[in-house]
C-alpha cells in the first residue's frame, strides 16, 4: 500500500512539474509547441535518445574533473573516492558533497545536447530531414538552436560550476 500512494504522489508531482514547465516554456519561449510539432522524424528521436545517452558521461567526467580539483584543495582524500557518498555520512558532508555533484548536471546535459546536434549534422540524411522540417524557422536551424543552447547553457552552466565550486571548497570531511 505505501508503495502505491509513494507511487501516486510522485505521478502527482510530475504531472504537476510537466505543467508548470509548459507554462514557463508558453511564458518564455512563445511558439515552442509548433516547433516541438513539427519534429516528426525518426532522425529527432536518434538525436534525443543519442543527447541522454551522451549525459551521463559527461557528468561522470565533470564529477571526475571536480574530484581532482578537490583533491588539490584537499590532498588527504586523494585516493579515498570510494568514500565519497558513503554509508554513515554526515549531514554537514552530504550537503557539500551534493553541492558538488548535482549542479554539474546542467553542463553536463548543455554539453551533451550540443554534441549530439553536432553527430546528427554530420549525418547527411539527418541533416537533410531536419533542414526540411526547419522550414525557415530560425530557431530550428542548425545554427539557431545551438547558439539558443550555448547562450542559455553558458548562462547556466556559470552558476552550476560557481555552486559546484562552493562544493568542492567546502568539502572538509568525507564522512
């Protein structure tokens, strides 16, 4: 029973999270719907399936990148990774380590979106499908939803890595 209303509470939560995106996207990005309607291929879903492919190893990488820069902050943990996020941590070290790790989720998914537009351009027909349902849409272009992407994900991806910072300067205790 408690895995059904935790299972109720959580669809709950994202239906109400998924219309509160679309409200912002309404707000802030006018036309997105007509935009998203005209991405019919099979070539689109290749290139979604290929960016969340892509994130989780670039956030692996950024982890790693933030553990060394950590390291060098605190060379006493150097070798003790597996450490990290393990059983019995503190409160006080969980949230720094937290700050550490999720904010780098935004680069990460900004990094893995541009190169899976890149992949997908350098496949011909891909390009071809995609220029056709562009239609004159700048935003849709090649050009315009990577240079959408990097403005935003610039943006964003300042203040994630200031706040992973904090993370990775903060972190005294592993436990």
């Amino acid at each position: 029973m408690r895995t059904f209303l935790s299972t109720l509470v959580i669809l709950a939560w994202g239906t109400i999270a998924f219309a509160l995106f679309q409200r912002a996207m309404d707000k802030w990005r006018p036309g997105w719907r007509e935009r998203a309607a005209k991405r019919k291929s099979p070539w689109d879903f290749a290139e979604f399936v290929l960016g969340f492919a892509l994130f989780p190893v670039f956030w692996y990488y950024l982890f790693q990148a933030a553990w060394l820069v950590h390291v060098h902050f605190f060379p006493e943990h150097a070798g003790h990774k597996s450490e990290f996020w393990s059983e019995g941590i503190s409160g006080y070290a969980f949230a720094r380590s937290f700050l550490m790790v999720i904010p780098l989720f935004w680069p990460a998914l900004v990094g893995a979106l541009l190169l899976s537009n890149v992949i997908m351009w350098f496949i011909r027909p891909a390009r071809r499908v995609m220029e056709t349902e562009a239609a004159g849409d700048p935003e849709m272009t090649f050009r315009g939803a990577n240079m959408k992407l990097v403005k935003w994900g610039a943006i964003g991806s300042t203040i994630c890595i200031v706040l992973s910072y904090i993370g990775i300067t903060t972190l005294h205790s592993l436990r």
